[in-house]
C-alpha cells in the first residue's frame, strides 16, 4: 500500500462520516475481528498508563459520558459547545463513535506514535467504560490486552486519526501483522502459562464413573455441543463437568473453562447484554456469555467450556433470547443479528455448553421442550459400585464407613421403587468422599447421618413421616 492509498482511505473515512451517521462502514466486517489504529494521546503520552494498566483511553472527556449520545451529529455538537467552533470534529466524532459502538471484545489493536512508529499490539477484553473520576480528560476507557510492547517502524506512513478502522486494507493490516510474527523482535514476549495434561485416564481416576459411561457422554457432547448432567444430590454433577471439560481439552487450563449459575432472576441482560444502570445513567454492558464466545472465537483451534450450574432455575427463553437457535449444533457460526446492539453474533463452534440440574427439587419447573430438544440428557448416578469408589472405600478400611455405605445402597433401591421419587432421587456418593484413614471416625460419620442425610430424607418423605423416621433409624443404628 502506498503513501496515496493511505490518503485515498482517510479521505473515504472523511466522506462516509458527513454521511449523516451512515453505518455503511460499520456494516462492512460485520461478525468479523476488525484491526484498529490507536493513538493514545499526543505524541502517545498516554501509552506508558495503557500498557501497564492493560487499557485504551480516549480523550474528549469534557463531553461526558458517550452513552448519551443518540449520533454522531450530537457528539460533534457537544465538541464544538466545549471545545469551540473552531473545527468541524467530523473525524473526533467518528473517533468517539466507534470506541463506543464499532470496536467490540475480540478485536485487534495496534498502538501508534506518530506516522510511522508502532508501540503495541493488543486484545479488546472489555465493552465501552466512562470513567469521571479521571482528572485528565481521558474518561473513555476500554480493557485491552497487550501482547506485545516496543518501538517498531513500518514503511508507510499511519493514518493520523486517533482510532482508525484498518480492516478492509488487508495488505496495510498485515504489513502490521508481520512485525510481530518475527521471533527476532525485541519485543516484551507474552507470558505463556503451562497447564498440566488432562487425560481420560485422570478423569477416571478421579470421577468415580466407569470407562464405557465416559466413552459414551464423549460421544454425545462432541456430537450435540451441548449436553445437561442431570442426577441426584451428591453424585458430584460439578466434580464431574469441570473434569470432563479438562478431558476434552487434554489439559487442565481454567481459563477456558467458566463456571455460572442460573437462579430466577437472570437475565438476557447478565447472559448476553443490556443497559445496566450507573452514576451517569444507563450504558451498554456486554454479558458474560457474549465476553466468552468471543473469547473463544480468537482462540479457534481449542476448545472452551461454558458450564451453567441449576440451569432449569431460570427462565431459559429469556435468558437466550435469540441465541435459542444459535446453540444448536449444526447452527455454530450462523450469525444473528442482537437485540441491544448493532452487530451480527454466532456461538462459536470451539464452544461446549454443559449445564447441570438436580432431579430431587421438586420446587423447579421443567425445562422449556424448544431448548430440551437442543441438549443431549446424561444421567449421573451414584458410584458405590464403581471400581474406584471401591478403591478409596478399601483404603479408608473402617468397618462403620462401610456399614454406612452399604445400609445408603439399601436405601438407594427403596428410594428407587418408590413412585413418589425414583432414581432421580438416589443418595449420591459424593457425601461420603473427602475423606482419610486419619479423618474418618464415628463423629464425622455421625454428622453426615443426622446433618446431611436425615434432614434429605424428611423432606422426600414429608408427607410418610413414619418411612422416614424408619430409615433415620437404620441409619444411625449401623454406628452404634
């Protein structure tokens, strides 16, 4: 690209920003990770603060927050009210406009200095903040991720906006690019953490799940995306998704991994996005589902697990919104366009959604059947008779323990065959697990009947006290 296709693109930027705030420009990459331009402040005073606080500023604070704002036209009017008439603030009301709304989580950003120094490369990590307690002007703020912080020159020369959208010149972008592809650069390397290996054979050894079942929810997660453990309390329905995210993964890297809970008051607002009050107002926050697909979205080549505890707690049309059809599997990478923004959005494919439900709370609705259909159901049954429950049972070698165990399985089958419950309803193993040859005694033993397991049983049967009081007795006659 040559020092006049450079102007030829700042003169396009000019034209498409006195067209009444068209949002031809914007709709170009839609969907897409755009490249920016960044210039933080005047001869970058701004970048030592950005680089070591992990942010982008913007200036033009005295026009408050940008959120109130309804167009360009309306910024460029506060500029000129505060900052005088003397400039059309078509290119600063461009600037302002697109830090707001075009720039999103994902995107790539590269620090300038002047018309041919680079100082950084970057992620966007953060939606659009408004920061009055800053003393400088520079109140626009967005979380950004430094990967790479030096002095670099290019051939051509910059263009000198503060923040300018680089992608439709992907030859520019990627003379860019290149300077951080060269392993000889002195250059701030970014840290790389080591995991350690997660296989299926870790899996086992901790989940006390035999190795055909594991095959099995193998095969339906990677085949459906999207599956719910389902089961009693205590079969360690948690235990168990964290691990099979690790295993799929083959390492046991928690920042792929995130971890929510659904209740009856979440929202499409905390799921994917919405106007959130704050001291100036309302402004648009990203949701914690939309922050990690896009997440996942740069990192395409591993996976990543979105895991949802109680997800029959909410209202899960709600909550989904228009993404109801998006998690479908063969849906993956279809883009739609989303409620409270301007942007087409997609679940990525490298996305699992793993959802958990406890079959004993008799005080939830069902699931909605539209979503039902879209995830695969897996039964997580207790493991007394799994070969590593037998294991950790053999080396605890404490005769009550194992009378305790035995009088629980007792009562699994008659929760089993009663018609009121059922073997969603079965005792799990996990209430006995956590423990030690030296931690196991008759006091430990003794709170998990009376705290735990008698308090569960009274409320199965709260309507036949009489079987209830019967098992709390057996119970607590196999410690005596």
């Amino acid at each position: 690209m040559d020092k006049r296709e450079i102007t030829d693109y700042e003169g396009m930027l000019t034209d498409e920003t006195q067209n009444n705030d068209s949002d031809a420009f914007a709709d170009c990459n839609v969907g897409t990770v755009h490249y920016w331009l960044y210039a933080p402040g005047q001869s970058a005073i701004k970048w030592d603060e950005c680089r070591e606080k992990g942010i982008m500023l913007l200036g033009w604070g005295e026009i408050g927050d940008l959120n109130t704002f309804a167009s360009k036209d309306e910024m460029k009017k506060r500029m000129k009210k505060v900052y005088g008439d003397h400039s059309s603030y078509v290119n600063s009301g461009h600037a302002t406009w697109q830090f707001l709304h075009d720039m999103k989580t994902g995107d790539i950003i590269f620090a300038k200095k002047g018309l041919n120094g680079i100082l950084g490369r970057g992620v966007v990590e953060s939606g659009y903040e408004y920061d009055p307690e800053r003393s400088d002007g520079f109140l626009h703020v967005r979380r950004v991720k430094w990967t790479h912080k030096g002095e670099w020159k290019i051939q051509h020369q910059t263009p000198q906006k503060t923040l300018t959208d680089i992608t439709p010149y992907g030859d520019f972008v990627q003379q860019i690019k290149e300077l951080f592809d060269d392993d000889l650069l002195d250059r701030e390397e970014e840290e790389v953490t080591i995991y350690p290996p997660y296989s299926s054979d870790n899996f086992l050894d901790e989940v006390y799940m035999d190795g055909e079942s594991y095959d099995n929810m193998i095969a339906i997660l990677k085949n459906k995306k999207n599956i719910i453990l389902q089961g009693a309390p205590g079969v360690g329905k948690t235990f168990v998704a964290k691990r099979l995210a690790y295993s799929v993964m083959g390492v046991k890297d928690v920042n792929r991994v995130m971890m929510i809970q659904f209740h009856q008051s979440y929202s499409y607002e905390d799921f994917i996005m919405g106007y959130r009050p704050t001291a100036a107002g309302f402004e648009l926050q990203e949701g914690v589902f939309y922050t990690f697909c896009k997440k996942a979205e740069i990192d395409s080549d591993n996976d990543y697990f979105f895991i949802i505890d109680e997800i029959n707690r909410g209202n899960l049309s709600k909550i989904f919104g228009e993404l109801f059809m998006l998690v479908e599997n063969d849906k993956r990478g279809l883009e739609l366009q989303l409620l409270y923004k301007k942007e087409k959005f997609a679940v990525p494919k490298n996305v699992y959604i793993v959802g958990m439900m406890n079959t004993a709370d008799r005080s939830l609705a069902m699931l909605d059947y539209a979503l039902r259909r879209r995830f695969a159901f897996v039964e997580i049954r207790a493991g007394f008779d799994t070969t590593g429950f037998k294991a950790y049972q053999s080396g605890l070698n404490h005769i009550k323990f194992n009378k305790l165990v035995a009088c629980v399985k007792r009562l699994n089958k008659a929760i089993a065959e009663d018609d009121a419950l059922g073997e969603g309803f079965c005792i799990g193993h996990s209430y006995f697990c956590n423990l030690s040859p030296e931690s196991v005694d008759d006091r430990t033993l003794s709170g998990i009947v009376e705290y735990e397991l008698i308090p569960l049983l009274k409320e199965y049967w709260f309507d036949e006290s009489a079987k209830a009081r019967d098992w709390a007795d057996e119970l607590r006659s196999v410690l005596r």
